[in-house]
C-alpha cells in the first residue's frame, strides 16, 4: 500500500471517528475549561468559540457555528469532507496530490491575514451578534 493511500484511509478514518464519537461532544465539552487566554487578557484567543461552534454544528445550527468562529468552523468542515472523500481518492486515484514544502509568499501572506481578520471578527464583531446566536 502506498504512502498516499495509507494517509487517505488514515484521514478518513479519522473523520469517521470525529461523526462516531460526535454523541459525546456535549459531554466532554462541559468538562473543557474557560479559555485561559480570555480570563486572563480578556480578549479571546484565535481559537475562541470553538467548542460552542463544534456543539451548534452537531445541532445542525451551521450558520450559528460559522458565527462563533468562522475560520476554525470551516477548516473543521473541509477536514471532515476531505477525510470522508480522501479515501475514495485514495482507492480510485492511488495518489494524493502533494503540496510543496515551501509556500509561495503569496500563500503565506494569505494565511496570516484569514488569520488575523478571524481574530479581529472574535474581538470586535462577535461580541455584537444577538444573544441568541451567543447563548446557543
């Protein structure tokens, strides 16, 4: 078996694991503690919001779950879409396309600044949105 399919079954795998395993979210997620970042700054972290999102988006509530963190929400979604098709990918194709090692600075500009808008949505936008979408 090649190295491109074993990470093809290996991602899926995993995301198969994630839906598996999903029932038990609400649980483990009343056992995570507050954001560190936030109780002591008071200024959420770039990953704040991200279990309330993982628990809207079990619930179906997928506008809500983007709201709370629009860019770990989404990243979150593409992993589990691409694990589901990774290994159909991987059986039919035989070889995952590779990205080269070194992006190019554009990319890289790219990624920072999703980065930083994320970041600035949580600390200026999201404190804004109705309490509804806050409180679940």
């Amino acid at each position: 078996m090649t190295t491109s399919r074993q990470i093809g079954l290996l991602w899926g795998l995993v995301a198969l694991a994630l839906i598996a395993f999903s029932p038990l979210a609400p649980e483990l997620a009343a056992t995570t503690p507050a954001c560190p970042v936030k109780s002591i700054s008071g200024l959420p972290c770039p990953t704040c919001g991200s279990t309330r999102g993982s628990l809207a988006l079990l619930d179906g509530r997928i506008l809500d779950a983007l709201a709370f963190n629009p860019l770990v929400m989404s990243s979150g979604i593409a992993f589990v879409i691409g694990g589901l098709l990774a290994p159909l990918w991987a059986w039919k194709i035989s070889k995952i396309p590779d990205l080269d090692r070194s992006l190019p600075m554009a990319a890289r500009i790219a990624i920072v600044a999703l980065v930083v808008l994320n970041w600035a949505y949580l600390v200026f936008v999201f404190p804004a949105l109705p309490l509804e979408i806050v409180n679940g």
